[in-house]
C-alpha cells in the first residue's frame, strides 16, 4: 500500500510540474472557487499540507491538487499562495512559501 501511495504521490507532482501558475502574467478572468478536497493521513513527522488551487494553463483555469511537502526544516509552516484581485478586474497568483518561526 505504500509504494502505491509513493507512486501516486511521484506522478502527482510531476503531473503539478507542468500546472504552475503562471509567473509574469496577469489573468483577466478571475478563478473559480476553490475545489474542497479531501486530505490525506499524514505522511509522517514534518509534513505540511499544501492545498491545491487554480492555475491559469493557456485560456482555460486548470486545478493543480493538494500534496504533502515535508519542510525544509522543524518549526516551519506554510503559507497559501493565492490569487490577488488588481485594478481593471486583472489577477496575480502570489506563490506559497514557507515561513520559518
């Protein structure tokens, strides 16, 4: 069972590495309400959850699922990278990061 798990966790990130949100550009749409998702156990010690969220892939809004990351190092915690509404109805995706206490 876990190398099933190991396997789908692999493929879901490399799958995640081709919807990063976009980088330089500003979106005219805005994204849709973010998809409720069902959290798996934990991994083991020093995971995080990382909620999925909307990525902007060509003309169309994509939804990039939620994964465990395990943090860079004990006491840090992650903060949600999000879409932040500008002037004349634009979007900019400001990235997740981790935060270290």
């Amino acid at each position: 069972m876990r190398k099933v798990l190991f396997c789908a966790f692999v493929s879901m990130v490399a799958l995640m590495d081709g919807l990063a949100p976009v980088a330089a550009q500003d979106v005219v749409i805005a994204p849709p309400p973010p998809q409720v998702e069902a959290i798996p156990v934990l991994p083991g010690p020093g995971y995080a959850w990382i909620p999925g969220y909307w990525t902007w892939v060509g003309n169309q809004w994509a939804w990039a699922p939620g994964h465990y990351e395990l943090a860079p190092r004990p006491g840090a915690i992650w903060i949600v990278g999000h879409w932040r509404p500008l002037p004349g109805g634009r979007w900019r995706w400001v990235p997740g990061h981790w935060r270290y206490l």
